[in-house]
C-alpha cells in the first residue's frame, strides 16, 4: 500500500513521480455536467485517467477493516468507474458493500448531498439511502466533539477541494484532523487533484484575520491537492498547541504538476462549471462588496455586477431569481449591470482586474465594501489599496515577500512535482 503517514513526532514525505500527462475521461449526464470537460488551458495526454485516491480500494482497505469508522463525505465522494463505462458510486456505499463498519458521517458546508446554500446552517440528520447518521460540521459544531468521536477507531476524509484559501473544506479539514488528534483517532485522506493547482497567488492571510473562511498562513490560492494541505497542516503544527494527527494520505495516481483536471462533479451548489472553478478565486472578493458574482442565475461566479453600476460602462445585464444555488441571492429581482467573463480564457493567477474595475466605477464607493471583505481577502491592506486607488501591478508587489516564503514551505510538502 502507498501511502504517507504522519506521527505525533516525525513525518514521512513521499515525493512522486510520473512521467505521463493526464486527462480526464468521465461520462455526463446533463448539459450543466458537459461543461465541466471543457478544455483546459494546460496540455495533457489521453493514454492514461487520472484517478483519485478514493479509486485506489486496494491501498486503503485493509486499513479499514474490523474498525468502527466515521467518513467525512459530499456529494463529491465518489468511486469513478470511467474504465468500466458503469455508474459512479459513493464512497460510504462502496465501503458499506464491502463490509467496512461505518458507523457515521459528517457533512461539510453544502451538507452530504451537496444541495444546501452557501453559510446555510446544515442541521444533523439520517442519509434515507443508507440509514446511516449523519453529523453536521457547519452549523453549530464546526468541529467534531469528543462524545461524537465516541467508539469512533479511524476517520476517513474524501472531499473535492478547489485550492482557494476562503473555500471552507480545508477549515473542515483541520478540525477534523485537531479533534482526531486530540482523540488519539487516526486519519486517512483519499486525496483528489486541484482543478486551481498551477495557480499559487494572491495575499497571504494574515494572523488577525483567521477564521473559518481563512484558518493558515497561505495565499488566496495556495497551489496544493487537499491531501498535500492535510500533510502541510501536520508538518507545519498549525493544529491547536502543535499536536500532529496520525495521518496517512492515499495519493492521486496518473497525476503530475502538469496534469489538467475538470471536475466531473459540481464541488458545491454555486461552481457549476470548470470556467466557475477557475474565476472562483478573482471573483469570490465580491462576496464582501455590493456587487453580485452570479449568485441566482445559471452562470455563477462567471458573471458580476449591480444596479449601481452604470449601464453606459457596463452594457451587459443580469437579473438575479431565487434558484438551486442560493434561495435569497444578492439583488433578487433587481437588474444588474455589469461584465460576462463565461468566454474568458483561463486563468493562471488571481486577478483584481474586476473588482477594481467595480470599485473605480461605483457609484457609492463608501458603501461598497461590507464586513467580509477583509476576512475573504485575508488582509486588511486590499481594501486600504484599492480605495487608495493603486494599481494592480503596485498592489502585487505587495505579495511578493510572502508569496516566496510560502513556496519555500509548500515544496516541502508536493506530492506530484516530478
């Protein structure tokens, strides 16, 4: 069995090394899940499928086996059975067909299904599929409690990341890997590849500002899968007093730093699409201003604007409705204006061009930014600087001191760097 363990101790890095460009091959079963393959700017190879360590069975069974497990899941989860053609299947079912006594689940942001709005409070419940229990870690408990890891011998953590800071599944993370810790529980994480990956940029968080939507000392977009982070978490003692979790990490195979990824599945309610996943990390900033990201309409975190905005400056149109991805959207009902960036070419880093482009042409600019702006941007210094009205080149050079040290750190962690 590959894989890397962590100790209270001492911790093992194992570097890995492919020598094929990847793609990846996965049925669709909507339009909305077309546009998850659309192509990537970065090449790859079709000889081989990337697959993520939940597809490894055999390197994690055993592991399992004769244990009392909690599984920290989404609707992302899944075994891909793209060599087969068959039907994906969950990671509690397959465990559950094989046998492996799962005993509970805990759900992230979204809920276990995937279905629940953005900051929308999961309350407990029962899976009606599988009976099993299913505890909330976002809601009043972000953490798992020492009764509810009661009995529980080996937790097991399978959750698509997409590599930005703010995006709260790596908070999920470090909670669950500091209550195990504490508990003396080991954990396993079946790693997936970062669709945002060949991107490392933006601010790094600063320690005034930590919380469950900024919790390490990383850039915007930090440039690792979520099991290099879990290693990077434990190595760099970022769990309360220092403790380090007993962790082993099952590796993504037929994946490189080359490797392009579109996710098959929607990582949550509002990236429906990789064109979402790519400007996600530029466009979230406007979760902390007036203006709206797409949030109510089809094309969320690919468009933005407001009714503040002028029609002159900012032709295209948008109107904001109640639907799957948010019940109570910004806006709701009103016209927007503002810009359609669903054709833009991929992104290689994290880019203040919109929101600065808003601010500049806001017709409020001293109620344009709200209480979360600092906490997303991770700094107090992004806000001074746009209201100074320095350029983005300016602004960027700002980073550049953090953006080094942190590389310096996150090498010591890559599992895919050949």
């Amino acid at each position: 069995m590959l894989k890397i363990r962590f100790k209270s101790t001492y911790f093992i890095l194992v570097f890995l090394s492919f020598n094929s460009l990847i793609s990846c091959q996965t049925k669709k079963n909507s339009n909305t899940d077309k546009k998850l393959v659309e192509k990537s700017a970065i090449s790859t190879s079709k000889d081989l499928i990337i697959k993520p360590g939940a597809q490894q069975t055999a390197d994690y069974l055993m592991a399992l086996k004769n244990k009392n497990i909690a599984v920290v899941a989404n609707q992302t989860s899944v075994i891909f059975k793209n060599d087969t053609g068959s039907k994906n299947t969950h990671i509690v079912d397959s465990l559950l067909s094989l046998n492996i006594q799962i005993a509970k689940v805990f759900a992230p942001e979204h809920g276990f299904r995937g279905k629940a709005d953005a900051g929308e409070h999961i309350l407990d419940q029962k899976d009606k599929k599988t009976g099993l229990p299913i505890f909330s870690l976002y809601g009043k408990n972000k953490k798992p409690s020492k009764e509810l890891l009661q009995g529980i011998e080996f937790v097991l953590f399978d959750i698509q990341d997409v590599g930005v800071r703010f995006y709260t599944y790596i908070s999920t993370l470090h909670y669950v890997m500091e209550a195990c810790a504490e508990n003396g529980i080991p954990v396993m994480v079946l790693d997936r590849p970062n669709p945002n990956r060949h991107i490392i940029d933006g601010p790094m968080l600063e320690a005034e500002l930590t919380s469950f939507v900024g919790m390490h000392p990383v850039p915007t977009i930090y440039g690792l899968t979520i099991g290099e982070y879990a290693q990077m978490i434990n190595g760099e003692k970022w769990l309360k007093d220092g403790i380090q979790c007993d962790l082993t990490v099952i590796p993504v195979k037929n994946y490189t730093d080359t490797s392009s990824y579109n996710l098959p599945i929607k990582p949550s309610p509002n990236l429906p699409n990789a064109q979402s996943i790519n400007l996600y990390p530029s466009l979230c900033l406007f979760e902390g201003t007036v203006i709206s990201c797409g949030r109510g309409t089809e094309q969320q975190f690919q468009l933005y604007g407001s009714p503040d905005l002028s029609k002159t400056n900012f032709p295209f149109s948008f109107t904001p409705q109640p639907n799957f991805g948010s019940k109570t959207p910004k806006h709701n009902g009103k016209i927007c204006f503002g810009e359609d960036l669903t054709q833009h070419p991929t992104m290689t880093k994290f880019d203040l061009t919109w929101i600065k482009k808003a601010y500049d042409n806001s017709n409020d600019k001293a109620g344009f930014f709200n209480n979360f702006f600092d906490k997303l941007a991770g700094n107090s210094d992004l806000k001074k600087q746009l209201i100074q009205g320095m350029s983005i080149q300016e602004i960027e050079k700002t980073w550049t001191q953090g953006l080094v040290a942190y590389n310096k750190t996150r090498s010591k962690y890559t599992l895919y760097t050949k």
